[in-house]
C-alpha cells in the first residue's frame, strides 16, 4: 500500500509543471511559492489576497514543534534553518531566535511530550523540562526560530516582484480543473497547488476534504501591550497559541469550533493578568483526521494540496517543493508517499499528536 | 473655582433653554478640586464650565477635554466606573477621575496650566471604564430596539411602537432630540426645533415606548445590546449596565464630527462645532472669549454667528472649500465677520491660555506673520457615519472616497440603519428613514428614501477630510483621530538633529479602534482605502479582557492500547516488550531504545519506552533479531542504561 501511494507520488510528478499557481495567502503558501519560483525557476502565480501588515497573522512558524514521528522532525531540522535563514535575508524582521513553551494540560499530552523530549534531544535541540503553575508539564524548546507573519506581510510585494512572482488577487478570472490545472484568464497553468486551508476549503470537492479531515473554526486576537507574556507558549492540548509580537502586543491563536476561544484563552493566561482585545479575526482550518500532515495529489485529482503542516510548514516548504517538481528522492519521497492525501486515515502510521482530540 | 466658560447673560434663542437649573446652584469635587455648576449638569459639562478644559498631557502636548478623552469617574467610596459625559454632577459628591497613571505630582501643576487640566498622563497605556467588562445588573427584553434619540430614532421608535411593538430607545443626553437644529432650518420646511419637540412630545406620551437617557449601547451582537446608563439613586449617580434582548434593532446612531488632521488638533481650546452646539445649547458653556471657526461645512457657520450673538468674539472664519455658498454665510458678512476660502490650518500651537493657530492659504502659502491668537478653535470637519454599533453587530464598512466617509454596509440580522448614520442629510429624509427602517425590519426589504437637499448653487456640499502633515519639527501632534491612537509622522530628522532622541507618541498606541480613528487613518494614508472592510471587521471590536474562565473541557484520550502517534512509528511489525532495566530503575515514557552505548541518533533507535514504572517497563520495539533474555540499552539524555527484554506484551 505503502509502495503504491509512493508510485502514484512519481507517477503524478513524473512530468515537471512549467506553471505552476499556488492558491493560498499564509506564509508557508507564499515561501512556497518562492521557492517554486526562485529555486525550481517556474512560472508561479499566487492565487489569493495579498496579506496586510494591519491584518491580524496566521499563526507562526517555527523551526521546531511538538512532534512524535522521527522523519518529520529529521526533515525540518535538516531543510528549516536554511529557509529561515534565507527569508531572513528578504524579511529580517520576520525572523527571530526565541524560546518556545508547550504546556501539556492532560496525561496524554504530557506523554506525547515526553516522546517529543527524548526525539528532539535525540537530534540535538535542547527541550527543558519546567513544572508549571498549579501542576503539569512545560516544555521549554531553546533557541528556535520562528517567523512572524507580520514580518514577513511588509516585505511580501518586493519580494514576489523580484522572483518574478504574480499575483493573482481576482479569483473570477482564476478556474481550477479537476485535473490538476487551473485556467487563468484564458490561459492555461500547468499545476494548481493549495496550499493552505482556506484555499482547501474553497477549490476541493467538500468529499474529498471530508476524508482527509474536520473543518474547524480559529478565533485569532490581538491583545493590547502589557499582558504579561514573555514567550511564545502552545497549549498542547486544546491548541491555544500566545505569540508576543515585537510591537509589543500579543498575537492569540485558539479553537473556537465550539464558541469558547475566549474562554481557553483565559484559562492558558498568566494567573491575575488583564489582558485586552484589540483585534480580532476568524479563520477556518483543516485538521487531518490522524493530525499528520497532508502532501500530494488526492485520489482522482491531480490537484496537488499541502494540509496539516502545522508550525513546522515553512521548515518543511523545500521538501514540499521537490516534491511538487518531482525531484524529490529517496526519504523525502517516502516522507511525502507515506502523507499523501489518499492514505487511511483510520489507524493511521503516520498519526501525530492532534490538538484537541486523539486519532 | 468660578466657572468662565458659562454664558453670563443674554444668549440666542437657540441656546435659551438649557439643561441646567441656574436656579440650583451645585458643588462638588473632582480629584479634590472643588467644582461649581448648576443642577442638570453632567461632571464633564461642569468642569469645562469652570474652565478645565485638558484632560492631561500626551507627548508632551495637553488634550482637549471632551466626550472622546474624558476619563471614567467614581464616586467616593463606591469603585463602579461611570462616563464621565453621562454622569450627572451632584452637590456635595466627591468624584475621582479614573485613569492608569498621572503626572507625579510636582509636575502636574506645570503640566496642567494652572487648574484647568485634570493632569493624566495620557501617554500611559490606555484602560476603558470598567462597565465594558462588568456583569450586567439587569436584564430585559424589547420587540425592537433603537438606538439613538435624534429624529431617525425617535421617528422609528413611534412608527414601531404604533405598529403593536414594545420599544426601548436608548439616548445619551439627557433628552431625545439629536443634532437635527443644529443645520438650521430650511426655508418651506417645518424648523427641526418643532419636528424634535413634536416627536419628543409624542414618545414620552406613548406607553409601549420606554426611554432610557443618560444610556449608551456600547456592545451589540447576537441579538443583545449591552448598555451603560447612568442613574440617580440616592441622590448620588450609579452606573447600571443593561442587557437588552431585542427581536429587532434600529441603529439611528447619527453621524460625528470629523477631526480634521493637522498638528495641534487635540490641543485643549480645539473644539469640534457639534460638540461646541451642544454644550452651549444644553449647558450654556462657550469654549472662551474670542473664537476662530474653521468649518468644511455649511452649518459650522452658524457657530460664528451663534457665539457672536452669545457675546463671544469671532477673530475670523475659515473654509478650505475654495468658493463656498451656503445662505449661512451671508449672515456672516452681514455680521461682518472676517473670512476666508481656501484656507487650511497649518498648525496650532498652545500660547499661555491662548492658541496661535497657522494659516496656510491655498492661494498664498502659509501666513506665518498673521497667525490668529484665540481662546479657541472651533472647528467643523464634516462628519462620520456613526457606525460602530453596526460592526459590532456584524455590519461591514467601506470607504467611500468622493464623501470621505467610511459607509456601513452588508446585512446584519435584525439589525438595520436609520437616519444619518445611512448618509441621510436632511431632517425629512432622516425622518423618513427612520420609518422605512421598521418596514425593513418587518420584511427585510430596504425602502428608497427621498433626502430633498437645497441645489449646490444655494448650499455646497462638505469639503474633503483635510489632512496637513506636521510641516517641522516641535510641533503638536496631528493626530488622526480625536481618540489619539495614531499620528501623522513627522519630517525625518536632517543633520545634527538626528542625534536628538525622537520625541514620543509618535507611533501608533495599539488598541481597538473607533470608527473616527480608521476613518481619520485611511484618510490620513495609513490605511488603504481597500482594506477598510478588512480592518474595519478586525479592529473595530470591545477592548474587553479575556476573563476569568470556565474552561471547556479537554478530550482525555484514556482509549487502551497505543496513542496513535505510536502506531507505526517502527513499521508495520512492531511489538510490545517487557523490560527490566538494570538497576530497576524507571524511565520516562519516550526514552529511545538503542543496541549499544555508542548509538545516540533517533534515526538508528529500535525502540522507544510506553511507559515505565521502578517494577513494570513496557516498550515499544521495531521487529529485530533481538528475543527475549538480550540486552538493550534505554538512553535518558546523557545517561545510557542496559535493560533486558523478559518477552511480548
């Protein structure tokens, strides 16, 4: 099976796009675009709008995360500081060294962690045990890098000018087929790549989304300054990210499928902390049903989608490249087999910790 | 303290009967300060009377003190936060000003010019009244609610009251009756003054529409509005907050002042028209002796003409529009009054208890040698939807650039638009508005409405959103919006003067964002007129903190067998093994299970650890040659500890 969904992986890669439209406005679809663009030298259009440094940002990247499965992380470790380092060239205000805190919440969680401990130690990351307020497990994670999509917005149109990138904010005069191309004004585009949720849960038939994962709803804020949060911090267990901007302000990532965002971010605050609304925007996300990523072509389409990345989707960007160009060889063409969008995802072998439910 | 800035004598018809009871003279304190007023007024109203006019000082300037910067007061002795506009003044109470910090003392003195400032420190970060995040005192339920009590609202409030509706108007002054008499009357129209006391008449004399005055929406969603009112209990002012359940909404909010932008445009003695009317009208309150008015728009004459025959002295009246005409202008050179077109405000800055304000000329350049020296500047900027509630409500907003306005636009459910928050300018279409919205909110059908306007041969339309830069350095902030989250920046720094450190305030104080400050920001080129729905829908939100939680509960993840990150991690023939580490000791859950000492990568592990008691140790093994009774070794950081396997799990 395994051999099969690796095959398919060649098969469908076997013959280079020349043009290449990657729909998607995150960081991780805009550094993939780039990178399809700059390092593979295709045509590539970005289908969707451009972001705005006044827009409250999609959650960051880091160079690492909580993650279980051994390759993942030896191909973000191995493909991540070279990416960062060079959008740190492009946006140096994107990119910042810092300490990542992951707190557990339940047992399940903290077992997850103690795997993901002894895995990053494995590779030489320094994690951190600390005992947390009022019981549990945090994990500190030293010296990792992350990207600030804020950051990164300013420098977005210059840079896409100079790796001669275009930028299709129209999508009326924007088609995808069901074959893998797309038709762009009347012109045709070799390959259509999705490449974050929302450009997912526009393009994709709701069947095939359907079998890859559940759609949730996020809830992101913007917290006036003085709210006490020195660190990055992740809430293993319901997914409540705190990202503190260089501003000064603090940007707040939480599930609100349910209507309580407000309610876990209060309870992952510092104890006694007034913390502000100043901003505030809904998105939707897609999280796979075995909380492993998603990277290929689903069944019976040649669309090529990219899902469940999560923080670590910028250090993994190169992989993903290669692999939509049809270069990727050896363990990254396994890595990539092995998430392609048809696997089975009940008793997955590839299943990651997922925020919030367990496979 | 005496109170200067109170009419003395004779004034207009139009300002004759104010709120207060000059017969009722009242004192009271405010930070310790004694305070004299009349019965009627509001602690805000009274403290202009008696001359502070500065909220405190942000970078290194003073702020006016008005409805946008005036702090939240309490009370002695009880903690709940009022506004400060909404908080009738009472004899004999001792209110305090809310705020995160103010001046050190010694300093306050210098920095409040004399007494007429309350002396905040208005750099320090920003904290809305308390009654944002409260719980509410009461709860109820309205067939439909209005929101605002100018004529639009009140024309709606009878018009669903006559249809069978219960209904509840919410009005911020003390009395329904908005800025309709403030544009003046139109000649073959009834006079707005009649219209409003005509329709005031009428709601307080119907019994299925309830008022609440002193009252203001300051969240709407979901078919709830939570509102702040303040009421007399005791004779001493209590806030209530109010969550009012509605079938139906009608937002009838009106339209604001645009703060024209340039530097020195929140100076304490900058005063903006609308709120200049209606403290005179309601207070009897004139911002000083000599005035300067510099309007955009028509009705902004009519303070020229209003302050003169209150015995105020008009030095002279500004437009930026180039040719103006509008009839209220000729009452002006009839009074002989000395104006001029197509002037701008270069800047004003603060000179004893004076401003000198800067003349740029579009046909002469700046007139730096005539500046005029005023007690204040009066100034009309045109005007803003009011359209606050209806984002909150789940409205969207975009820019209209011919009017300069950031319009409400899209749906919301059992929430519609009245009045001149649509972009309504006359009395009658406002009035008509105001009834079309009931049908809307029966049906959901929009109705057209007609707004007669006089032809712009007669009566010129408002001028643009004027926006100066600061030209040099030193100058006051101009600010883009009158809540002072954003200014223009300055000039960058040339020669020796970049070693200077840079003066603070310049950047933007990042908070949730009043509709005046995007407008003033788009227009000021911060924002591009595209992303004004986005921006509108992100930043126009409640400051509320994030509180105190129930947490939702997490998912406890206690199914047997492997979590499912497990599965596969060593193929599909992996096993569970029993261990019995040497020494019986016990490892964590995740300690990697190599074949010797010398391995440490994670890539060449055959085993990672389940879990791990000092008598029980289950790992979890790739398929090996290894079998029961051989030894492997189970690395916990730098430690590496034989074990041996005892069999499958």
């Amino acid at each position: 099976m395994r051999r099969g969904f690796i095959g398919e992986s060649y098969l469908i890669m076997g013959e280079a796009p020349h043009t290449i439209a990657v729909a998607g406005t995150t960081p991780f679809s805009l550094v993939l675009a780039g990178l399809l663009a700059a390092d593979h030298g295709r045509k590539v259009f970005v289908v969707g709008d451009r972001p705005s440094v006044h827009d409250v940002p999609p959650p960051p990247s880091f160079s690492v995360t909580p993650v279980t499965r051994p390759q993942t992380l030896q191909l973000a470790l191995a493909s991540g500081p070279d990416m960062l380092r060079r959008i740190g060239r492009v946006a140096p205000d994107a990119i910042e060294r810092t300490d990542l805190l992951v707190r557990a919440g339940t047992p399940y969680h903290e077992t997850a962690l103690s795997h993901f401990r002894h895995l990053a130690t494995g590779y030489g990351q320094v994690v951190e045990r600390e005992d947390a307020d009022g019981g549990g497990t945090i994990l500190r994670i030293r010296d990792a890098t992350r990207l600030s999509p804020s950051g990164l917005a300013g420098h977005v149109r210059d840079w896409a000018e100079r790796v001669g990138i275009e930028w299709i904010e129209n999508a009326k005069t924007f088609s995808a087929r069901r074959n893998g191309t797309a038709l762009l004004g009347g012109k045709d585009i070799d390959q259509l790549v999705l490449a974050d949720d929302a450009a997912i849960l526009a393009w994709l038939d709701a069947s095939i989304i359907e079998r890859m994962g559940r759609v949730r709803d996020d809830l992101a804020y913007i917290a006036e300054r003085g709210h006490g949060v020195a660190l990055p911090s992740l809430s293993l267990a319901d997914g409540t990210l705190f990202d503190p901007l260089r501003d000064g302000t603090l940007a707040i990532h939480a599930d609100n499928t349910d209507g309580l965002a407000d309610a876990r971010i209060a309870a992952a605050l510092p104890q006694g902390a007034i913390v502000r609304k100043a901003a505030r925007k809904g998105r939707t996300r897609l999280d796979t049903h075995d909380g492993a990523p998603v990277v290929g072509t689903p069944p019976r389409s040649k669309v090529y989608i990219t899902a469940g990345l999560g923080p670590l989707d910028v250090a993994l960007a190169p992989v993903i490249a290669r692999h939509i160009m049809g270069e990727a060889h050896g363990f990254e063409a396994e890595w990539c087999g092995m998430r392609a969008p048809g696997r089975e995802m009940s008793g997955s072998t590839v299943a990651e910790i997922a925020a919030g439910v367990a496979p | 303290m005496s109170q200067p800035n109170r009419f003395a004598a004779s004034v207009p018809p139009e300002f004759a009967n104010p709120l207060i009871d000059r017969t009722r003279p009242i004192r009271f304190t405010v930070n310790g300060m004694r305070v004299e007023g009349y019965d009627g007024d509001t602690v805000l109203s009274a403290l202009l009377a008696n001359g502070v006019v500065s909220a405190g000082t942000q970078s290194g300037f003073g702020v006016a003190l008005d409805e946008w910067s005036a702090p939240p007061v309490i009370v002695a002795g009880a903690p709940a936060q009022m506004p400060m506009a909404l908080c009738p003044a009472v004899d004999g109470a001792a209110f305090h000003t809310v705020a995160a910090s103010k001046a050190a003392a010694p300093f306050r003195r210098l920095l409040a010019r004399g007494r007429d400032s309350l002396g905040h420190d208005l750099d320090a970060p920003r904290v809305p009244g308390s009654w944002i995040d409260a719980e509410p005192d009461e709860t109820r339920h309205t067939d439909v609610l209005i929101v605002g009590g100018g004529v639009a609202g009140m024309a709606a409030a009878l018009e669903a009251a006559r249809g069978g509706s219960q209904v509840t108007l919410v009005e911020r002054n003390m009395v329904p009756g908005g800025m309709a008499v403030f544009f003046g009357k139109t000649d073959g129209e009834t006079p707005p003054e009649e219209i409003t006391a005509s329709l005031a008449a009428e709601i307080a004399a119907h019994p299925a529409i309830t008022v609440l005055v002193r009252a203001e929406v300051f969240d709407l969603s979901d078919g709830v509005a939570r509102v702040v009112q303040v009421v007399r209990e005791n004779s001493r002012p209590r806030p209530r907050v109010l969550t009012i359940g509605f079938s139906g909404a009608v937002l009838a909010t009106g339209a604001e002042e645009r703060l024209p932008i340039f530097p020195g445009n929140r100076l304490p003695g900058v005063v903006a028209a609308g709120f200049a009317w209606r403290m005179a009208r309601q207070y009897g309150i004139w911002p000083g002796e000599t005035f300067h008015l510099h309007t955009a728009t028509n009705a902004g004459y009519r303070l020229a003409i209003l302050g003169s025959e209150s015995g105020k002295t008009v030095l002279r009246a500004t437009d930026p529009r180039p040719d103006p005409r509008t009839r209220f202008i000729e009452f002006c050179k009839a009074y002989g009054f000395r104006l001029g077109w197509g002037t701008a405000i270069a800047s004003a800055r603060p000179e004893r208890s004076r401003l000198v304000i800067g003349l740029d000329e579009h046909q002469f350049g700046t007139d730096a040698n005539e500046p005029v020296k005023a007690h204040a500047l009066i100034v009309s900027g045109g005007w803003q939807p009011v359209i606050g509630p209806w984002l909150l409500a789940g409205g969207t907003a975009s820019w209209d650039a011919a009017r300069g306005q950031l319009m409400g636009e899209g749906t919301s459910d059992r929430v519609v638009l009245a009045g001149s928050v649509t972009g309504i300018a006359g009395t009658t279409g406002c009035i008509e508005s105001g009834k079309a919205s009931i049908g809307q909110l029966r049906d959901g059908k929009r109705r057209a409405v007609a707004d007669p306007r006089i032809d712009e041969i007669h009566e010129s339309r408002d001028g643009e959103f004027s926006v100066r830069a600061p030209a040099s350095h030193g100058l006051p902030p101009a600010w883009l919006g009158p809540s002072r989250r954003a200014a223009m920046t300055e000039p960058p720094q040339r020669g020796i003067a970049t070693l200077l450190p840079r003066r603070p305030g310049q950047e933007v104080d990042i908070r949730a964002a009043d509709v005046a400050d995007i407008s003033g920001a788009i227009a000021g080129g911060t924002i591009a007129p595209r992303d004004a729905p986005s921006y509108s829908a992100q930043w126009h939100i409640l400051p509320q903190a994030f509180k105190a939680p129930a947490p939702p509960a997490v998912p406890t993840h206690s199914a047997p067998g492997l979590p499912g990150y497990l599965k596969g991690r060593f193929g599909l023939s992996q096993a569970q093994w029993r261990l019995e580490p040497d020494g019986a000791r016990a490892f964590e859950p995740g300690c990697l299970i190599f074949i010797n000492t010398d391995e440490t990568h994670p890539a060449n592990t055959i085993g990672t650890i389940v879990s791990c008691t000092s008598t029980d140790c289950i790992a979890l093994m790739a398929r090996t040659e290894f079998g029961a009774g051989d030894i492997v070794y189970v690395r916990d950081g730098t430690a590496c500890t034989p074990a041996r396997l005892r069999g499958k799990v």
